[in-house]
C-alpha cells in the first residue's frame, strides 16, 4: 500500500530540494508515463504564481540564469501555476531525413487496482515540469509526476547498472532509439546507466528532446543526471528504423516515353449553340455505336424547328434525341437492317434516309405533321451502291457515284417512275463528283465540284450542262451558296468565295480556315429571323466547328469606302524611275570598258524627267559561281553589331556611293534626292531615293528578304521587299531573283507564290488605316495587301538575255540558252498607277540587258472630318443591305 500524499496544485518547484521517492515507494497516482497530454495547451488568460511549498516534490538548486562564455543559455523560466504545459512554436520537420518513429510506451511497476484505457500520444514538446537537461545536477530525468489514474499491479523492477557517463567530460548527448511497437506493450527495456528515453524523429534537432529518466529505488540513483542536449550540433545522426529504406537516388529515366496517352476512341454526338457556343447535348452511343450521318427533325412550327434530331448509325439505327433533355426519346433498331446509315436528307416535313447498300427510306409526316419512328417507313427504294455525293433539288435526288450522276424522283405513294433520266450525266473533262449546292438567285441552276477542283454547271429543268469552269488547283470538298457568292472548302484547309453574277468568276476572298481539310461548309438561313446575322458554319477535319459572317460585312464595308474616296480624300501624281538589271557582278569601274556602258547612268537620270522617287533594282552584284565565297557566306554567321554600312560588303557600297555621286552630278542642282533604303541578300541590291521635299511624307518604312536557294536556306535566289506609305498610300516594292532555265518553271512559280504569300512585314493594327491604306482585306503583312505593288505594259523589246559578255550576240556557248524575256517590271495598283514607258538599255559589261520603266503614281491623302461622314453613310447603307438579304433568306 502506497503511502499516502497530499496533491496540491501545480506550483513553480523549489531549487533546495532533491526527490527522494523510491520505485517502490512512490505513489501509484504519481506516474507520468501515462500523463494524458491535451492537444491543445489550456493558457488561462491571465496567469499567477504561488509561492512553492514543501509538499511539492523539489529540484535542486539551479545556477544563475546569466549567460557565459562556456555554458549553454539557461532553460526558460519555470511554468506558472494554472499551466498544463508550456506552448512554444513547433519545430520544423525534416521528412527527408528522419522517418516519424513513435515513442514506445513503458509499462508502470506500481500496483494500482484500475487500468486506464490506452492513453494519447505523448505531446512532442517538453513539458516545463521536467528537469532542463542543461541543468547542473539536475537528477537523471526525475520530473514532478502528474496525477494519474489507479493501474493494476505489475510486479516488475528494473535492475540498473552503474552510470558510466560524466558530465565534465563530454557534452555530447546520447540517444536511444525506440522501436515502434503494434502489438502487446513489452515490459521496459533495461539498460544500465543510461535512461530509457525516447526522442520523436519529427522534432528537429535544434530543439530539447523529451527526456525522463528511471526511477530506481536507491537514492544515489536518483541523482544521476543526464548527458546535457543543449549543444544541438553535437548530437549524433537519428538511426533509421528497422525496415525503413531512405534512397538518394532518383529514378531511371533512360526509357522514358514523353508521348501524352490520348484517347484516340470515342463514340459521341454533340450538339453545340452557335449563339455563344455551349455545348447543349453530349450523347454517347454506346461501344461499337457510331453516329454517321445527322439531321434536324421538321417541326409541327417555327417555334419548334431545331428541337430534335434524327441520328443515323453504322448499325443501320435510327435515333430520335431530343436537344433540352439530352435524352433519346425514339429508336428504330431495324430501319436500314444493319446497314450504315450515310445520309438523312430533309424534303420539307419529310425525311429520307439512305444507307450504304443504296436502300432509300421515305419517312412521312404523321398526324402530327412531322416524320416519327413509332412505324416503318412509308416507301422505300433502291439505289447504286458506292454513294460519293447526293442531294434534294426541288421533288428530285441528285445521286453521284464516280463522275456519274443520276436523278431519281422518291414519292411516299410510289406511284410515280422513280428514275428520271435513262442514262447518268457525265462529264469527261471533269473528275469525281464530290459535293454540289444550289444558289437562291439561280433557282434553275445545280452546282457540283469536283475532285480536280472544277465546278460543272447544270439546268435543272432539261439537266443540260451548261458549263464547267476550274476554279482551283486542289480537291473541292464542299460547296455552299449565300446570296450571289459560292462557298468553296477545298482540300489544303482554305475557303474561297466567288461572286458568280459576272463572267468570268471573281475571287472575292479567299484565307486559311482550317489546319486541316475542310469536311463541310452549310450555310443557315434560319440565323437571319432567330439571331440577326446571316452566318455560314464550317467543319474541318481538325474537328473545328468556325463561324463566318455570310454577308462579309468588312469586306463590303471596304470596297464601298475605297469607292466614296473621292469625297474624303486629296489626290496628287508622283514620278517613279524603276531599272532592273542582272549586272553579273561587275563593279561600277567596270562601265568604263566602254563609251556606251560608261554613259549609261548618266544619259538614264538625264532623260528621266527628274521623278520624285528613283528606284534601283540589282541582281548578282556578286559572282555566285565562286564556291568559296558562296561556302562563306552560307556559313559565317550575321553579325548583330555595327551599322549598316559596316555589314554591308564592299561590292554593295561601291555601287551604292557611285549611285549617289552620279545623282549629284546629272541631276538638276535645285533637286535634292535623299538616300531612303538599301537592302542586300547576296547579290540582290535595292536602292532607292527620294525628293527632298517628298522625304517628310514618307513614313512606316520596312523592309524584309525571303531566301529561296536550297530551300529556302540560301540567298542565292529569293527576294528584298521594302514597303513604305507616302501621304496614306501604301507602296511596295519587290526585287527578285528566281530560278533559271526552262526546267524549272515549277520552281519559278513556287518561289513566286512563297514570296506573296509569306507574311513578310508588320502588321498595321488600327483597323480604320487597313482600310484606308491596304486592300485585300490585308493588314500590310503581304505583298498583295499593297495598294500600289501587277500589271505589265506590253513588251516591245528584243529579249534581254542570255549575251556573250561583251558582244550583241546571243548566247554561243554548249549550252546556247533560247532568248528570253527575263528582266521585267509588273505592277499592280486597282488604277492608281501608269506605266509611262518600257525601256531596255545596250549595256554589254553582263549577259543581261537592264531595263528600265517610267511610273505615274496617284497618292492620296485622307481627311479625317470627310471620311467620318462617309464611314457613317457606309454604316447606313449597310444595314439596309443587311435587312434586304434577311427578308430574302425568310
């Protein structure tokens, strides 16, 4: 029987007294190894102290509190009565280093009569009742006990051995490891001298482990301290936990696969709102289930026009979905007996089906007025296999296979011959038949487009061909009709639009929709009485759905302001002096060779009139056929510093300054010209100079280059663009240098075609000045967004190439190269610009002959007043050109 205590309140120790209890003579209630700890510190708000009394269990005195040299800071300030425990900030956790191993739980040796359940996790903190372990002969770990619960009687002590550790000689501490235990606790681990203490690897190392010592039954036991923790940096490393692995190493990325793991399969129909794109209806089908062909459902009434579709499956089903509760209202699983359904055509408040054994479906309108599949269909026919195209024009179907198309006339009697014609209409000249449209202001017309991108032409009411037009180098995949203009989706991914009411065809626009082919373009008429706006939708086979205005409102807005002009902007003629020469890399000495050569800048600026702008056109100014320097200058990095005269090469300077010099001794003394631009790509040579007094209105000036040699690597052969705006009209102007010889007119063309279409130069980003200064509907980026830029006056000179150098001879080597016509001028400017005249010029230093062309250009300038006025008028005009295509459409 344990003797009995009194417990008072917590209270602040004493620093005269040692604890004297024995094992076996310490109270029951008196153990802390099973304090249950709070979770969360209970701190009164406000704290107070009560002097120690006697009846507490003592420490020993502690040492002043000051700071030294050799001691460690002392331990903070004993808790206050009213405490649990003191609360002081969690340390950081290293979970890289030290694994959480939790504390094992001794088992008591006192005998009490009641067992607590198991107790909470012991706090990661110090209690302020425990002895700091920086403390001078503080005893091995004796803290003030807590009161506890009554435990049963467990008849067991520990034997202690002799401690072997002395404070004066080390500071190191010592820690023992714990092994986690799940099982039945274990009795107390015995180990002589030391304190069966566990440390919680989650604390950091920096802060005081949690120590208890072990009570023994002799006194001199009890004060024995504790190797001091104070000095964190001593401490040895945490022992890992048995069966814990901590590796360094990352893993093996030798074999890893960067392909992202996208689903290539899925079976849906989707059903989007093209008035701000939400996304109504997501059906799946089911595996194995494909939807393959679709189409709204007639409505009893306007209203109910777009509320349910009919869906055609690869496993001859037929779907009835309705749109606002994405759910399938209907379904004939037997309509077109396992056979894929590839078309569902609407012929007012009918629906035909087809399949791809050629069984055509009539489903008529029921008493409700619209078609269901609670029934089989009302007729059904049989038609050609291999369906390629097919459509309703008026009571008729339109049926293509190949380049063949037939006309059949389905009726829900059937009473009627079904097919219309004997023979199929062909056309030899043309290929495949791959889509077809009608136009609403030719009712009596049939367009169909072909694989080799033609366009025939057929009456619908004797089925005659009336004509077969090409319109495009690429496969037509689908054609639309709005108002006057066809809708072509072609094969490269870009639509075109072509006015047909003149003859021939005129491209109206023409841009890259898709990434991808396009599949289909369908123009919808109802978008004029439910959304305003006459809109064509596009699908491409990059599985992008694009709406595009129908009524090409900026473009019609631009072309009806370039033709007010005249009532918002000033106009005023310049002069132009353009040459073109392939030189063949000679020097400007080297026109000194003869009298002829060496007059001819000289006798060119004297005849020139004086213009207001002199533009020079060079090519090969370096001789391309030394390998050497080819090599270097394929190679030799551009150099980023220095000015343009220090990068510029010697050849390009020579003729540069001799130009200059040439224009301040021929030209009239009261004209000063002005060096605008040079540009330079090995062996093309742009030069171009300006009037003094037209220098101040030219502005935006840019220039770029496209290389066309070894595919587009090199600039052996390719182009120097430089554009610019004189008052607000924009110029460009393009020197170029393509491959030779007549087998390689291909490569002509196609360098041609990279240099216009290449977007070259920046973008004009005020929306007003594009359609003041460029036209195309272009931003200034290409070429043929440049109002003044393709026209050539008739040539009335002997070709200009090739010469024996030197003679008037034409070529008279192995090779003996055919004359041609290979030094041109092409402008192009909507009546802007005049050729005055078209000259070539007997210089024999090079195997070309220059020549030269003599402009009058029209430049504008706009005033901002006016032409708010007139934008304004645009807008008006507009609108009612807008209501009149929505009545026509209604």
């Amino acid at each position: 029987m344990a003797p009995s205590v009194m417990i008072e309140p917590p209270h602040s120790p004493p620093k005269h007294m040692i604890a004297k209890f024995a094992r076996d003579d310490a109270p029951s209630l008196l153990n802390p190894d099973y304090i249950v700890t709070p979770s969360t510190p209970s701190v009164p708000s406000r704290s107070f102290k009560i002097p120690s009394r006697t009846s507490t269990p003592t420490l020993e005195p502690r040492k002043s509190p000051m700071l030294t040299a050799s001691r460690p800071p002392s331990p903070p300030p004993p808790r206050r009565s009213g405490e649990m425990r003191r609360e002081k900030p969690p340390p950081p956790i290293s979970r890289n280093e030290k694994p959480l191993i939790p504390a094992q739980r001794r088992t008591s040796v006192f005998a009490d009569p009641i067992r607590l359940p198991e107790p909470r996790r012991q706090s990661q903190e110090t209690s302020p009742f425990n002895s700091p372990p920086s403390s001078p002969g503080s005893p091995g770990g004796d803290t003030p006990p807590l009161p506890s619960w009554p435990r049963p009687h467990v008849a067991q002590t520990d034997v202690l051995r002799p401690r072997k550790l002395d404070l004066g000689s080390s500071n190191a501490p010592k820690r023992i490891v714990s092994t986690p235990t799940t099982g039945v606790i274990p009795p107390p681990t015995r180990v002589p001298g030391r304190s069966n203490t566990v440390v919680d690897r989650s604390l950091d190392r920096s802060a005081p482990p949690d120590v208890r010592s072990i009570r023994t039954s002799a006194p001199a036991q009890a004060s024995s301290a504790l190797p001091s923790t104070s000095n964190p940096a001593a401490q040895p490393p945490i022992t890992k936990a048995d069966g814990v692995n901590q590796g360094s190493t990352y893993p093996d990325p030798s074999n890893t696969n960067r392909r992202a793991p996208s689903v290539k399969q899925g079976l849906l129909t989707r059903v989007w709102s093209l008035r701000d794109g939400e996304l109504l209806v997501n059906l799946a089908h089911g595996e194995g289930v494909k939807a393959t062909s679709i189409a709204f459902k007639p409505g009893s009434n306007v209203d109910e026009e777009g509320q349910r579709l009919w869906i055609g499956t690869n496993m001859g089903e037929i779907l009835e979905a309705d749109i606002a509760t994405q759910t399938i209202v209907a379904k004939k699983a037997t309509a077109h007996a396992r056979h894929e359904v590839i078309k569902i055509y609407r012929h007012y408040n009918e629906l035909w089906t087809l399949d791809e054994s050629g069984t055509l479906a009539i489903w008529g309108p029921d008493e409700d007025h619209t078609p269901n599949l609670n029934g089989n269909p009302h007729q059904t026919y049989r038609l050609p296999r291999t369906h390629a195209f097919s459509m309703v024009v008026g009571d008729l179907l339109w049926h293509a296979t190949g380049k063949e198309i037939r006309i059949f006339a389905p009726t829900l009697e059937g009473e009627t011959q079904f097919q219309v014609l004997i023979r199929p209409l062909v056309q030899d000249s043309a290929g495949e038949v791959t889509s077809g449209t009608l136009m609403r202001t030719h009712p009596t017309r049939a367009f169909f487009g072909h694989v080799d991108g033609k366009v025939s032409i057929y009456n619908t009411k004797d089925f005659s061909c009336l004509a077969v037009l090409s319109i495009s180098g690429y496969k037509i995949n689908s054609l639309t009709g709005v108002g006057d203009y066809i809708w072509a989706g072609f094969n490269n991914g870009k639509i075109s639009v072509y006015d047909i009411s003149q003859t021939p065809w005129t491209i109206k626009k023409e841009w890259q929709a898709h990434e991808n082919p396009v599949v289909k373009i369908v123009s919808d008429p109802s978008s004029c009485y439910r959304m305003d706006r006459l809109q064509v939708i596009s699908l491409g086979a990059d599985n992008v759905i694009r709406v595009w205005d129908g009524l090409l409102q900026e473009d019609w807005q631009e072309d009806e302001m370039k033709a007010q002009e005249a009532q918002y902007c000033d106009f005023e003629d310049i002069k132009a002096l353009v040459m073109s020469w392939n030189a063949g890399a000679p020097t400007p000495h080297s026109l000194r060779y003869a009298d002829q050569d060496a007059t001819f800048i000289r006798n060119l600026l004297q005849s020139s009139d004086s213009p207001d702008m002199l533009i020079f056109g060079f090519q090969e100014l370096v001789d391309l056929e030394d390998k050497t320097a080819t090599a270097k200058r394929f190679f030799k990095s551009k150099k980023k510093e220095g000015s343009d005269q220090e990068r510029m090469s010697h050849q390009y300077r020579d003729w540069r300054d001799f130009l200059m010099k040439s224009l301040d001794d021929h030209m009239p003394r009261h004209d000063l010209y002005h060096l605008l631009h040079t540009a330079t790509l090995v062996g093309l040579f742009t030069c171009i100079f300006v009037k003094s007094s037209l220098r101040d209105r030219i502005r935006n000036l840019s220039a770029s280059e496209v290389k066309r040699g070894m595919g587009g690597l090199h600039g052996n052969k390719g182009a120097i663009v430089v554009r610019f705006l004189v008052d607000d009209t924009s110029m460009c102007f393009i020197n170029c240098h393509l491959a030779a010889g007549q087998s390689q007119a291909n490569s002509r063309h196609n360098d041609i075609a990279a240099i216009l279409e290449t977007p070259l130069l920046p973008a004009e980003r005020d929306p007003n000045k594009r359609i003041d200064s460029y036209t195309g509907g272009g931003d200034g980026t290409l070429i043929l967004d440049h109002e003044l830029s393709f026209e050539e006056l008739p040539i009335k000179f002997a070709p200009t190439y090739k010469y024996d150098v030197g003679t008037d001879d034409y070529d008279t080597s192995e090779k003996r190269r055919s004359p041609a016509w290979c030094d041109r001028l092409l402008y192009r400017g909507r009546g802007r610009i005049k050729q005055l005249d078209y000259v070539r010029h007997e210089v024999r230093v090079s195997d070309h002959r220059p020549v030269t062309g003599r402009f009058r250009f029209t430049v504008k300038r706009i005033d901002p007043r006016d032409r708010a006025v007139a934008w304004m008028d645009c807008q008006v005009r507009f609108e009612d050109l807008r209501a009149r295509e929505e009545n026509n459409e209604k």
